[in-house]
C-alpha cells in the first residue's frame, strides 16, 4: 500500500503520545481518557489502513476480473463470427440443394409431360389412320 504523506503525518503526530501511553500501561500506571482516545485513534488508523489495503487487492481483483471479461468477449464473439459463417455457408448449401432439387424435380416433369404427349399424339395418329378398326 502507498501511504500518502499526510499518512505519515498522522502517524507521526500520534507516535509519540501511543509509545508514552504504551509505557504507562506497561508499568500498569492508570490511563487517562486521553491516553485511551489516543490508543483508540491510533488503532482505528491501523483498521482504516487494513480497509484501504483490501480495497486496492478488490480493486486489482476487479481489474483483472474485467481484463478476463474482456479476453472472454473477444473469444465469444470470435467464436460467434466463425458460427455465422458456418451458418451463412450451411444456409447457401441448402439452397443450393433445395434449387437442384426443384430443377430435377421440373426436368422430370417436363419429361414425362413430353412423353405423354408424344404417346397421346401417336395414339391420335394411329387412331386417325384406322378409324374402321374399331
């Protein structure tokens, strides 16, 4: 953690006093409530510190969290371009297949039409060149 100079300041302007309240307290001299709010202050310094240094460990979690969303957004959306193109291509194919089919579908047609054709005229014709045979 990077403490800024009124950090240091802070601590500085209390030091002495929490190492003066330390020594009263180990020779089991009373405390005053000055000597108490001092321990207080100096103990609530240590905790805002302690805050402060998980909050940049979140902060560079969070940092590298949205890092990873960002690797993971490049391959998803990677991923989804080479899909649509499969798709696109897949979708070209079948109606490639769908248009081949319908083209045999009409040759055969036009085939049999023809034929049919073809064998009702020879029939007509026949029928025309013997008309008493019947």
């Amino acid at each position: 953690m990077n403490k800024s100079n009124v950090d240091e300041m802070l601590l500085q302007m209390i030091a002495h006093k929490v190492r003066e309240t330390q020594e009263k307290f180990s020779r089991g001299e009373a405390l005053s409530s000055a000597d108490v709010n001092t321990l207080l202050l100096k103990s609530q310094y240590n905790n805002i510190n302690h805050l402060d240094e998980k909050l940049n460990d979140v902060t560079a979690d969070v940092s590298s969290l949205k890092h990873s969303f960002e690797i993971l957004d490049t391959k998803v959306n990677s991923r989804l371009d080479l899909f649509e193109k499969h798709l696109d291509t897949f979708e070209k194919n079948i109606d490639f297949k769908i248009q081949k089919a319908v083209n045999d579908n009409m040759k055969w047609s036009i085939g049999v039409i023809a034929l049919l054709v073809a064998v009702l005229k020879l029939i007509d014709v026949i029928m025309a060149k013997l008309p008493n045979f019947f």
